[in-house]
C-alpha cells in the first residue's frame, strides 16, 4: 500500500488505490484535512504526519476498496475489542 517517497518526487507516500476511487479518496483526505495531491503519473500522494493521519488514511481507503464482506469482518471485531485506559499510553511534550 505505501511506497517509500523519492528524493524528487512530491512530500509524503504514494498510496496505490483503483484509479476509479482515487478522486473520492483525495477528497475524503481533504475534508479530513490531511495534506494530499494527485500526481501527474496518476498516483495519490499522501502526507502523514503523526498516527492518527495514518490510522484515517487506511481507513478512508479500505472504505473505498475492501468488499462488504471485509468491512462487515472488521466492524464485528471492534464491536469485540475490548481497550482500557491503562491500554491508552499519553505522551505530553
């Protein structure tokens, strides 16, 4: 799903997704407000900053790719995942 960024190439990860997905993806990023630009060799680039980005990037485009089925399994096992708040780790600066 994620490919190392080039030297040259735009800030961020290049996010391989169905190119037919690819604008409603962009635009989800965007309402998110998380930093993305389609390149002109057609891939989606994608700035992540810190976790949560990430964990809202996978699922913005598992959303768009993953079949009912997929999603269906998913949902079912965050309804069974169980966090505590001795789980949760905070850092302060």
């Amino acid at each position: 799903m994620f490919q190392p960024p080039k030297p040259d190439a735009l800030a961020g990860y290049a996010v391989e997704v169905p190119l037919g997905d690819r604008w409603c993806i962009y635009h989800r990023l965007q309402e998110l407000m998380i930093p993305c630009a389609c390149s002109k060799d057609g891939s989606l680039r994608v700035e992540v900053n810190h976790g949560i980005a990430a964990i809202l990037l996978r699922s913005t485009v598992q959303q768009f790719t993953a079949s009912r089925q997929e999603l269906v399994d998913w949902l079912e096992r965050c309804w069974y995942t169980e966090v505590t708040v001795s789980d949760i780790q905070c850092t302060h600066p």
